[in-house]
C-alpha cells in the first residue's frame, strides 16, 4: 500500500481518538507516535500525518461549519464518528492543502476509500456525496488536469505490465483435535492470509515456508496448492504491476503466532472453522479460504492425513 494512503489512515484513527475524547487530547503528536509505533512501525511519513491531523483540528470550526452546509439532513453530532473525520480529513486536504501535492481528485479518492474501509455500509457513498458537492461548489478545480504521473501509469497496456510473483498460504494446524487457521490483521481492518514475495532463486514453496516463519514465527509443512488470483497493485515509483499469488495449504505445530514488526500489519490470530465467517476478509480470498476449509474437514471426516 503506497505510504501516503497508510499515514491519511493512521491520521484518521488519531482524529478519532481526539473526537471520541471531545477533543481533549493534550498532545497530538504523542498519539500520533503511539499509533504509528503500533500499528507501522519503520513508517517514514510520520510528519505527513502530523501536519493533516493537527491542521484538521486547527480549521475544525470552518470545516464543520461546511459539512453542516453540504449535508443539511445530517447533523454533525450524528454523523458516525468515523463518518464526521473522513469528511474533516478530505476537505481539509480539498480546501486547505497543497494543490499541486494533493490534486482535488486525489484527496476526495482517498477519503472514500477510508470511509469504506473503516466506515459503515453506505458510508463510502456518503463521503463521496458531501464531497463532491463541496467540490462542485469550489468550482471543481483540476477536473481536467492529469498528473503526468498518472498518465504515465493509465496508457501501460495490461499486457505490458511487470509481473511480481507472491506465494500465500492458508496456515492451520491440528490443536487437541480442532482444526485451527493462522490469518493475520491489517491496519484496514481485514483478516487476510500470510503471503509474500517469491525471492530471486527461490520456488514458491520455499518462499512460502521463509516468509510464514518471518511474519508468522511458524515453521511449516507445503501441502496441497489451493489456487491463485492476481490484482494491479500502483507504486509511486515503479507505476503499475500485476501482482500474481500462489496459494496453498501449509501445516504447522500448535503455537503461540509470533507477528513480525511490519508495517501495515498490527495483529495475528488462530481461528476455528466456526469463527471463520465472522471475519472481515477481502473477497478476492473468500475462494481460497473456503477451499482449503473443505479440504481439511473432508480429511478429518476421512481420517486421512493433513500433508
């Protein structure tokens, strides 16, 4: 995930925090420190978080005063907290921050797509509509203007694209007769699968079982391959890539799961098949998991072993 989307994140919890405690928080910058310690740490953009949350709560009263003029049927107490300071985020950077750092588009994207990641149900469209006629207001600045960046990036045919190869796994081991699976949790909320980068040299497998043992503390045992997808990941630096990932079943001993200090991750647990549908988890792996669920029972109803 490009480190500017992760610090607009880390920024957002902390002006939740500051709003859940009527903004009494004495010092900013030390929940910010907190937050990012604990959930990215090693993140190199720490003064960019702290230069958009402190500005949110030093153009509060403006921005307040605009959200209650945007959306009139909604007033500002009622209006979810998580809701209330996407909106002070997005039109802080729309209205207060630097246009040719922060192009219109960019800062009413990237308060959607927080407000779907963190917020409810409708509340990406919600976002999206206070916004947008903020931004219809203003004059819709930058409408035709395309970062030559962005350019760049839009006119590389698929077919041309770099291809990074990752392998995944779905973690499980046998605990007093249950079945349990590894998943871990990132900064947006979802449960999701160990995977990595497949090293120089290294076939998937191998790069599977190194990089369960780096993120997870586990050693374990390749199974059963239970499929791939791919998706297009955009790097500030290196444009567009098609992202291929290899999965498969991977067994370990019962143990305690040991996360890596890793950015963009802040939690790993073991779940049992009953606890699985409770997860939030990205669609894209709703497959593999759910195969790699029917493999392992059908195994236990048979008896046979697991790898």
């Amino acid at each position: 995930m490009a480190n500017r989307h992760l610090s607009r994140s880390l920024a957002m919890q902390a002006l939740f925090e500051w709003d859940f405690g009527d903004g009494k928080i004495k010092d900013l910058d030390e929940t910010i420190d907190r937050i990012v310690a604990e959930f990215a740490p090693g993140l190199e953009e720490k003064n960019f978080i702290k230069e958009i949350a402190s500005g949110v709560i030093k153009h509060r009263a403006q921005i307040d005063k605009i959200i209650e003029k945007a959306a009139p049927d909604w007033p500002l107490e009622q209006i979810a907290t998580v809701d209330r300071n996407v909106l002070r985020l997005g039109l802080y950077e729309l209205i207060f921050g630097d246009r040719d750092d922060v192009p219109a588009k960019v800062a009413i994207n990237e308060a959607i797509e927080l407000a779907k990641t963190f917020g409810g149900e409708n509340s990406g469209r919600f976002v999206n509509g206070v916004l947008g006629t903020v931004y219809k207001e203003m004059g819709e600045p930058g409408k035709d203007d395309t970062p030559a960046k962005k350019k760049k990036i839009k006119d590389i045919p698929y077919e041309e694209m770099p291809i990074e190869k990752l392998g995944g796994a779905v973690v499980f081991c046998e605990d007093k007769g249950e079945i349990k699976l590894a998943f871990v949790h990132d900064v947006f909320g979802f449960w999701t699968l160990t995977k990595g980068h497949i090293e120089e040299g290294e076939s998937v497998k191998e790069g599977i079982k190194r990089e369960a043992k780096e993120e997870l503390g586990l050693d374990v045992v390749i199974g059963q391959e239970l499929g791939s997808n791919e998706y297009i990941a955009s790097d500030p630096e290196k444009g567009k890539t098609r992202r291929q990932v290899k999965y498969y079943l991977a067994k370990c001993e019962p143990g305690e799961i040991k996360l890596a200090v890793k950015g963009g991750l802040d939690g790993a647990s073991w779940f049992t098949f009953a606890k699985v549908p409770e997860l939030k988890i990205y669609d894209d792996i709703v497959p593999i998991i759910t195969k790699a669920i029917k493999i392992l029972a059908e195994k236990v109803k048979n008896e046979q072993e697991f790898v």
